[in-house]
C-alpha cells in the first residue's frame, strides 16, 4: 500500500445509460463490459492505491439526433426527475469520483440518471 493516504491514481469511466429501448443492444454490451469489468479493475490495482470506478449517466441532453418526440416524452416520463441530464451534472459526478473525498469509493457504479430506477 502507498503511504499517502490518498490514492495517486483515479480511474472513471462514464459509460451509457441503464435506459433499455428497443434497438439499444449494440451500445448497451460493451458498456455493461465497462461496468463489470471496473469491479476486477478496482481488486487489481486497489493494493497499489489506484481506485476505478464509472459513472453511468442516463438519458442526456446533447447535440446528438433525439428520438422521434413520442419516444423522447416516454423516455423522460420514465425518470423520477422528468427531465434529461446536462453535461455539467454528469462532469460533477466524476469530478466527484476524482477527488480526495472519494479516496474509499472504488468498484462502483455511480448511477446519475435522473432516477430510472426509482
């Protein structure tokens, strides 16, 4: 173990929503990859003070096409928070997992998606 108590190395990785819709298979796989793999991540480099996690982030405004407008409203009326996230909640949420105050968080899945799961 370093001596610092404060890891010198963070790894997070954002990966995509939990959200399922129809056609959504190909991005879902390799992202649920990422999750389950930060687990293994953490226990091997966690003994060299070096701490991964990921930040999954929910269904985000940005400048990509959306869904057609019936399907964007069901998206969002699925959220407890009834709305779509911004880049600057989901930089937080990582800024977060960067910090010295969360030099005990690793092997985790920061869920930051409106409330999906609510």
């Amino acid at each position: 173990m370093r001596a610092s108590a404060v890891p010198a190395t963070r790894c997070v990785s954002p990966s995509g929503t939990g959200l399922v819709a129809a056609g959504s298979g190909d991005w879902r796989t390799p992202r649920g990859t990422v999750c389950a793999s930060t687990v293994g991540v953490a226990r091997d480099l966690g003994p060299r003070g070096i701490t991964a996690n990921v930040v999954e982030a929910g269904l985000m405004e940005s400048g990509m096409e959306p869904p057609d407008p019936e399907t964007l409203k069901a998206l969002v009326s699925s959220l407890s928070l009834q709305r779509m996230g911004r880049a600057e909640e989901i930089a937080a949420a990582i800024a977060f997992l960067a910090s010295p105050a969360a030099s005990y968080v690793t092997g985790a899945v920061l869920d930051a998606h409106g409330g999906y799961n609510a």
